[in-house]
C-alpha cells in the first residue's frame, strides 16, 4: 500500500501531472486493515470482490472464480462512474477484476512490482497493462522485452525528511544509546516478537528497543514490558502499529530487524539503514529474493525464521557491538538509494493518464 500512497503523494503535489485533488480513488477489498489506512490518507475507498485461485480446493476456486467475476463487473462499472483514465495497480489477486475491467475499457494500466520477483497474479495481469514499473533491473526479464520499466522503490516524502536526532526527541528516546527498531509485517510477526521477548533483558543491555508487535502479541508485551524494572521498561519503546511515526522509527535506528517485505528495498536505502532481514517461510520466495539482494550488496544480514531461536541475540549483538561494520553496511544501504522513485511512477502514470485522456 505504501507504494502507492507515494506516488499518490507526487500526483498530487505536481500541478503539471493535471491529476485534479479528487481525481483519485481507492478500490480494493472491504477487510483487514486497508480500508482504515487508505481514509487517513484523505482518499476515497471502493470496494471490490476479488479472490484467490493459487492453492486452493476446487469449491474454494469456484467460489473465487464467482468473486473474480462479481469483481470485474463492479470494476466496469467503477471506471465508469470515476471516468478514470487509467489505473495503477500494485500487483496481487485483489488487483485483477480492475485490472481486467480497464483491459476491457481501454484503459491503460501500469503495474508497479516492488519485490525482486513477480509472483503468479502479476505475471498474468502484466499481459493486461501497458507499462510494468519494477524496482531493481534484474526484476525487468520477467517480462515481455519492452513491457518493463525500472523506477526504483517509490518513498514517502517523510522518509527523505526524517533525521536522527528530531526522530528520537520526538519518539523519546535518548540520543547517546544505540537504538535497535524490530518490527514485522502491519499484523505482527510472532516468531519475532517472541525472540525480542526471550531475549529483551539483553537486547536492552545493549541499545534502546523499538518495537513495533502489532495486534496479536501485543497485550502479551505489555505484561512482559511491565514485569521489567522501571530503568529497563524506560529503554523498551513498545507500539502496536505506528502511522506517521514509522519514518521517525526508522531514521532513529542504527540496526532494524524485519521481515524482507518489498518496503526493505527502497525506504532501509533512503535512511542509509542496516539490517538484520528475517524472510516469512510462508511467504513464497519473493521476501528471500528481497533479503539476499540487500545482503550481496552488504546492506543486510540474512536471518532464517527457524533460527531466531539459537542466533537472534548473537546476530544482533555482534553488529551492534561492531560500528565500523554497521558504517559499511549503512554505506552499502544508501548506495541502493533510487531518490525519484516515486517521482518516475508518478509521471509515468501521469503519461499514459494524458495519452488515453486525448484520444
């Protein structure tokens, strides 16, 4: 989502793109988080029906095929009534009935793909767009020869804002201490949490922790938070989910753990960020294809799931305990840098807005 929320941030700030300020909406799926974080962002949301076919049971399919074709007319008649001149979409099932729709209007589509390798939803709906905008050049053979574009990770502008010490005077935390930020994806990742939960007291010996839990784990943390002595509860920052503030969380930090989600490669390299990238065993293939490019560029260290049992502590200690290492690996990060990411997609979508809108 945040992608998108990016580009969006540059449509609207360039009068010379000519996208009007309620020229833009929202359409995805009616659930989960997403409908909340798109209305703090000021846009409206369209629901759309939309459903999953890979790895599922022959009911399942069928229901989802219904989905998909339920979606596709809603998607038509979405066009419709926005008089959308084209669409932007950002890969995955929940794409493909408004993907197809604009297909079927004539209405150019760009498809943005932020991981190092597209999976099977966007491999078959770049058949449909005009341009596929990806991150990195080695993503560009995955499609037809002149499909692809590179841009680079769109970043929100409060990322390049961001700055050490206003990040930890307003997150409150001390600018002498070293900062260590975990986080997992915008639900949570258990097995981590639960190693910064094993491991708190000496995680804190060594830096101030950030800790983003999300939902699940984080009534637990608290507990876990409260059984601490006041001076260590006062080094352990622990938050739910964070808005506006992750920019701050994360030009605060001198070594983040996360996942290996798409955002790893555009918003650690902005900040100069080193990590310690645990890929979601569950995820497919793309977060170890994220996490092993950050890491052949000594940007990242790579961390199996299985093994934050044994070497989350150590791994994060040695780096830690090792500035001129975390020096390299911040140099290695802000080399992978692409400024204009944002600014490329946002004109590149504003180029074939125009052109459909002449014709």
């Amino acid at each position: 989502m945040y992608p998108a929320f990016a580009v969006i941030e540059r449509l609207q700030a360039n009068p010379g793109y000519g996208i009007e300020a309620d020229g833009i909406a929202w359409v995805g799926r009616n659930e989960g988080m997403e409908r909340g974080l798109v209305e703090r962002q000021g846009l409206p949301f369209l629901p759309i029906a939309a459903g999953a076919l890979r790895g599922r049971g022959p009911l399942a399919v069928a229901r989802s095929l219904a989905q998909l074709a339920r979606g596709l007319f809603q998607g038509g008649r979405l066009l419709r009534r926005w008089r959308a001149d084209a669409v932007f979409a950002t890969g995955g099932y929940v794409t493909a009935p408004l993907v197809l729709a604009a297909w079927l209007a004539r209405r150019p589509v760009l498809i943005y793909l932020p991981d190092m390798e597209p999976g099977l939803a966007v491999r078959v709906l770049s058949r449909f767009a005009a341009r596929v905008a990806v991150t990195a050049p080695p993503v560009a053979r995955f499609f037809a020869a002149g499909k692809a574009v590179v841009t680079g990770y769109p970043v929100r502008s409060a990322f390049y804002k961001a700055t050490r010490p206003e990040a930890r005077r307003r997150l409150g935390l001390r600018e002498e201490r070293p900062v260590l930020l975990v986080f997992g994806a915008s639900s949570g990742a258990h097995s981590i949490n639960m190693a910064v939960n094993r491991d708190l007291e000496g995680l804190l010996a060594l830096a101030q922790v950030v800790h983003i839990s999300g939902t699940p784990d984080f009534e637990a943390l608290q507990g876990r938070r409260a059984r601490l002595p006041e001076p260590l509860q006062a080094e352990y920052h622990l938050a739910e989910y964070l808005h506006e503030e992750m920019a701050d969380a994360l030009a605060a930090a001198d070594l983040v753990v996360a996942r290996a989600g798409a955002s790893t490669l555009g918003e650690f390299p902005v900040l100069g960020l080193p990590s310690v990238l645990v890929p979601y065993p569950y995820a497919g293939q793309h977060q170890h294809l994220n996490a092993d490019y950050m890491a052949e560029r000594g940007a990242a260290t790579v961390l199996e799931d299985d093994a934050l049992a044994t070497d989350f502590a150590a791994t994060v200690s040695t780096l830690l305990n090792d500035p001129p290492r975390l020096a390299r690996m911040s140099e290695a990060a802000r080399q992978m840098a692409v400024e204009d990411g944002a600014e490329r997609l946002a004109s590149l979508l504003a180029e074939l807005a125009k052109g459909h809108s002449h014709e």
